[in-house]
C-alpha cells in the first residue's frame, strides 16, 4: 500500500465522522481532562512523597555503606 492509498483512505474516514460523534468525542476528552486536574494536586503530594522516601532511603544506604568501609 502506498502513501497516495493511505492517505486517501485516512480522509475519507476522516470526513465520513460526524458533527454528533466529534461532538461526543470532545466532550469524553474534556471530562477525562477534568478527572486529572482534580486528582492533580494529590499525584504531586504522593510523588514529592515517593521522592523524598527514595532521598532518604538512598542517604541510609550511603551511611551504611560508609559504615561497613570503617571495618
């Protein structure tokens, strides 16, 4: 299959959707759009948790390591 072919058919699907089914479309994506904003500001808290929990889990890891060098 060529580009000319692809391309052809890609439009005319394309054209073929309607004004209602774009409609809807658009509307699921706002909606999903809007679930993640809501749950925005609590992905944040849990990331800056999850990071801090590695920074300390890393430094624990140093000290232990530094440790065992001293024997």
């Amino acid at each position: 299959m060529n580009m000319k072919v692809v391309m052809s058919l890609a439009e005319e699907k394309l054209n073929a959707i309607t004004v209602e089914e774009w409609r809807k479309v658009c509307l699921h994506a706002i909606e999903e759009e809007n679930k993640y904003q809501g749950r925005d500001a609590a992905l944040d808290t849990i990331s800056e948790r999850i990071i801090i929990h590695l920074m300390k889990a890393r430094m624990g890891m140093i000290v232990i390591c530094l440790g065992l060098m001293n024997y």
